[in-house]
C-alpha cells in the first residue's frame, strides 16, 4: 500500500503538534500530502452573557491562529490545512473518508484510564470507530 495522503489532526496541544511533526515527516519521506485538520468543538452557552456567534468565532479564530502556526514551522508546500466545525473524532472520520485520505495522525496527551472514561478520548474514538489506518502519537 502507498500513502500518497496523510490527515494529521491538531487541536494546539503538544501531543497533536509532536503528531503534526511526525505526519509531517512520514508525508516528506513518501512524498505525500500532509493535511492539517482543526475541528472547531461544538460551542456550549451557559447562559445569555456572550452571544453564541462571538464564542464561535473565537473558537475558529483559535482553529486558524493554530493551523497558521504549524503551517509556518513546516515550510512546506505539500502541507494544506483545513478547519471544520463539529465533535472531534466524528469529524476527523468524516473528513479523512471523504478526502479519501490513506493514514490519520493523532495526538494522545496520555490521559489515564479514569479521564479516558469519563472525559473520553479523540484518538480513542477516532481508532475505534474509523475504517482506515490510524497512527497515535504520544
């Protein structure tokens, strides 16, 4: 099997750009595209004091402030981002079966058993539930 397209999915935390860097080298050694993924989570309003557009826009703001960030540390044009709204490891299935992508890089910050439960985990999810290859990266 060639890997001619790699997702890497990257939420600005250490473990999703340590994944985001191996992607990036995986993609270069095969010459491959990297895609950069952010999913903008589903915003929860509390209450009336901000409106839900302002906090949404603010989650996409960060989504791109992220995207743009590791963009600029790869340097490399094979490498394209991309930003969607929606739950994490749904969304980055979704995208990578869509894009018909041939591997999917995640990060794992390495939460224990008890987080994973309650909180849950995105590559989790994402292996458990997705029909194509996924690599996570600690």
């Amino acid at each position: 099997m060639t890997m001619k397209r790699i997702l890497a999915a990257v939420d600005g935390d250490q473990a999703a750009i340590r994944a985001a860097h191996l992607a990036h080298t995986m993609a270069h050694d095969l010459g491959a595209s990297l895609t950069l993924l952010y999913v903008v989570p589903p915003v929860v309003v509390t209450g009336p004091e901000v409106p839900y557009t302002i906090l949404l826009d603010a989650q996409r703001k960060r989504g791109d402030e992220v995207l743009h960030n590791l963009y600029d540390e790869l340097h490399d044009a094979q490498v394209h981002t991309a930003r969607v709204d929606g739950t994490a490891a749904e969304e980055i299935i979704r995208y990578a079966e869509e894009g018909n992508f041939d591997l999917i890089v995640v990060g794992n910050n390495g939460k224990g058993p008890v987080e994973r439960l309650l909180l849950g985990s995105v590559a989790d999810r994402t292996v458990h539930k997705c029909h194509r290859p996924v690599l996570v990266v600690h």
